[in-house]
C-alpha cells in the first residue's frame, strides 16, 4: 500500500526555518497532527506528501517561494509553491495538488486530505476520482461549527460527502456525516511515540509550582473560567502559566500585569511547548462540555499533555473514551468555584504522588495511542475495505 496525503502543511525542519520568530505560528496544532500521521503511516507504508506550505501574506516576504522537496519522518515532501498574492496562491494550490495527485496515484494507492483544507481536499479529491483511487478524509472538526463563509462550508461538506471514507475524532460524527456507512476509523488523536525517549524527572520540576494550559486562549475554551478559578484558589507557590493565540489574550494580559501569579508567554513552538510540560506541576484543559461541538471533539492537547509524563486535570468530555478516566483528574464542576476547589484538592498532593500520576498516564499514552500504533488502524481500514 502507497499513500498520497495532501495537505496544509511542511516538514517540522521547514516549519521552525518559516516560523521560528514568527509572532504568531500558523496552523501549529495541525502542523503536529499531520505531521505525527504522516510519520506513523511512514513506519507502516510508503508515504508522499504533496504539501502546500502553512504561509500567508503577512508572513511571505517574497513574491514566490519555492521548497525543495526533501525526506523527513520517513516520508517523501513535495510542495507547492508559496505565492504571496492569495487569488494566485489558490491557483497554485489547486492545479498544483491536483496535477500531482493525477500524476502521483499508482497501482495499489490511497489519497488522504484534511477537509478542511478545503482547495487541497477538492483538488486531490477530484483528480483521486478520475485515477478511481480511494479517497480517505480526515475531519477534524465539522464544518457547520466552524467560523466563515456559507461558501466555505459548503466546498468542505462537499469534500466530505465525497470521500470514500473517513478518519474521524468521535462515534459522534460518524453518526452525523457518514448515513451512507463507508468505511471508517476513530482516532481521538495520537501521541507522538517519539517522547518515550525523553524522561520525565521530579527534579526538572519548576518551583514555584507551575499550572499550565497551552492551546486556544478563547473564553470558549473555558480559559476565563481557569483564570479566575486559579485566581479564588490562592494556593501558595503556585502559578498559572498559559501559552497559545486567541480571543482572550488581551484580557489575559491585562491580569497578569496585575496578578504575578498569572504568566501569559504567547506562542511558542511546539518543542518548547513539550519542555515547558514536562517542566511544569498540572497540566490544565477546561474546555466546557455544555457546547454542542464538544462531543463531535477531543483536543489533541489531552495526548500531548499525557504523553510529557505530567499529571493532566481535564473537564469530562464527552467525546474521550472511559478508558482514559483512570488516568487523568476529571473536573466535573466546570466553574470558576470548581475549578478552585479542584485546584486546591490535586495540588495538596505531594509532587511523588503528582509525578506517579503522571506516569501512568504517560505509560498509557504511549503504549496504546501511540502515532504508529494509531496508523495501523487507517492501514488496515485500506487494506480490508479498499484492496483490490
């Protein structure tokens, strides 16, 4: 089996090179994603990345940017010219990844694209079509949830209505997009295997104790409610760290110059976030469950969280499985006397405790959701389901 997997993104070299000082960093959470896929299916299977660069006007200096193709995580990146001007740049992108998508598919030969990049999915679908290879759609979230234009939901759900199958977060959005019962896998998401060779230490341990949060930095994500709760809680030598983009920044940054409890450190890579992680005390999710989209969701931070060997205290989200209830904090009241009182309760355990905690979600992590082990799911739905 051969994979041509087209989508938004570029080599973890490539990325830091781009984006390294960059302000804000685009598409870092699914840069991660895609990237940890690509390199599980790469351990399983020949992979070819036909990859459009995460750049836009405010970051492309040049007219044109051209990336040579390159190797990386065992898998082969071939990209599409960066374009400054956007009604060219999706030119580029869509007759680029079409063309070779058409020209790329072989004997044997499966085509993944992300949905919601909407002109690469539509590009690589079509020209998938014409080759009759199969189609594979990885959602992530559901387009009717999401933020702009009716036209852009539209070309997405299209891309998803067409697929020959699909890679999904939940049981909850295969209930909702596939009523025609093609093939499916659910991965709530996938830790990257590679931090089994970092080791967790007591000793690296920040002090004070640190809390943080890095993601989305929204009130919709709940991150006003941790802010205050942090705040009632006054719990000595400890602080509240939180790393990431959104609506809530401006605010947040307003209670930090006046509470030095509260450290707002904006956008880091992800290498950086991974040792701030595994530097810190808890690790802090809490995203609301009363909103409609949380059960068609899991955040890929509740893996990477779990993974850096520090304990995670998490909302009951509906769309994780039981299984993973034994190894993190579940917080059930979701306000800011909630979060308090649950703050105050993890963090009267002695750090051995919190650290052992921590382990065993570690070990959990990635010994049964780890990004290789994760693949062989979406290989062996191709190999059953689409071999000739």
């Amino acid at each position: 089996m051969r994979i041509l997997y087209a989508v938004t993104t570029c080599s973890d070299r490539v990325y830091a090179q781009l984006f390294a000082d960059a302000p804000k960093k685009p598409a870092f959470q699914s840069q991660k994603y895609h990237r940890l896929l690509i390199e599980g299916l790469a351990a399983g299977c020949r992979v070819d990345v036909i990859a459009n660069p995460p750049v836009n006007r405010s970051l492309l200096k040049k007219a044109v940017v051209r990336l040579p193709g390159e190797t990386e995580g065992g898998a082969c990146y071939r990209y599409i010219p960066a374009i400054r001007n956007p009604i060219l740049k999706a030119l580029a992108v869509g007759c680029g990844t079409f063309f070779k998508t058409l020209f790329g598919v072989g004997k044997d030969c499966a085509v993944i694209v992300d949905c919601l990049n909407r002109t690469t999915a539509l590009a690589a679908l079509l020209a998938a079509r014409l080759r009759k290879a199969p189609c594979i759609g990885i959602v992530t979230d559901l387009p009717d949830m999401l933020g702009g234009g009716g036209f852009s939901k539209k070309m997405a759900n299209f891309v998803i209505r067409h697929c020959s199958g699909y890679i999904l977060l939940t049981e909850a959005m295969n209930d909702r997009l596939n009523p025609k019962g093609k093939p499916y896998v659910i991965l709530e998401g996938h830790a990257d295997i590679a931090m089994g060779e970092k080791t967790p230490s007591l000793e690296k341990k920040q002090k004070p104790r640190v809390c943080l949060y890095a993601g989305g930095v929204s009130r919709r994500y709940g991150l006003e409610n941790l802010v205050e709760g942090f705040r009632m809680a006054d719990i000595p030598n400890a602080q509240l760290h939180i790393y990431g983009p959104g609506d809530y920044v401006p605010d947040l940054e307003a209670v930090a110059r006046k509470d030095s409890r509260i450290f707002y450190g904006g956008m880091l890579l992800n290498a950086q976030i991974v040792e701030k992680e595994m530097e810190a005390t808890l690790l802090v999710n809490p995203r609301p469950t009363n909103e409609e989209f949380v059960k068609y969701s899991f955040p890929s931070k509740t893996m990477e969280y779990m993974a850096s060997g520090t304990p995670v205290l998490t909302t009951v989200l509906p769309g994780m499985p039981k299984e993973y209830h034994p190894y993190v904090y579940l917080l059930e009241d979701e306000s800011a006397q909630g979060i308090a009182k649950m703050l105050k309760s993890v963090l009267s355990q002695s750090d051995e405790d919190l650290f052992s905690k921590g382990n065993r979600a570690r070990a959990f992590i990635l010994e049964e959701k780890n990004n290789v082990l994760q693949a062989k799911k979406i290989l062996t739905m191709l190999e059953t389901s689409f071999r000739p």
